[in-house]
C-alpha cells in the first residue's frame, strides 16, 4: 500500500491550518470564558431567580445583546483566519516568499 507524497507546499498549507484552528479555538474559549460572567452578574442586578423572567426587563436585553456581541466577535476572529489561510495559499500559489 503506497501512499500519495505531500508536496512541500501541501505540507505547510497543512500546518497552517493546525495553527490556525488553535488560534481560532483559544480565542474562542478565552472570549467564552471571559463572558460567561455576564449571567451571574445580570442575575445579581435583577435579583430575580426565575431565568425566564430574566429577559422580560432592561436587564435580560442588556444579556441579550451581550451574547449577540459575542457572537459577532468569534464570527469575526473566524473571518480573519480563512482571510489569513487564503492570503498565505494564494501566496504559496504563486511561489512568492511568504515573508516579502
């Protein structure tokens, strides 16, 4: 059985990939993390215990927006690293130094 030898450019574009699925995943969970905080503080200002009626009030749509913010980041951070891989496969397309 003989596998198929991966070209040089392959082997980067590859290792590219790697990297940048760790840098999107650690940014992701730092941010996660970061804004899981939101809730207990929301429930503490509304001072209420019933997570349905967190949403009804001034402060449910505080939370609410928070979480569309998050959202909005990791789309963002997922953006800028396929731009990132496309830049770099491009480059490596056209057999430039990556580093010019």
């Amino acid at each position: 059985m003989t596998t198929n030898p991966i070209s040089p450019k392959e082997k980067k574009l590859r290792n590219l990939r790697k990297i940048l699925w760790i840098v999107f995943t650690a940014i992701t969970i730092t941010i996660l993390l970061v804004s899981s905080l939101s809730l207990p503080v929301a429930l503490l200002i509304n001072k209420t215990t019933s997570f349905s009626s967190l949403f009804t009030n001034e402060t449910g749509m505080i939370l609410l927006s928070l979480f569309a913010i998050i959202l909005v980041k990791i789309v963002v951070i997922g953006i800028v690293c396929v731009l990132i891989y496309s830049i770099f496969k491009y480059r490596l397309e056209k057999d430039d130094d990556l580093f010019l």
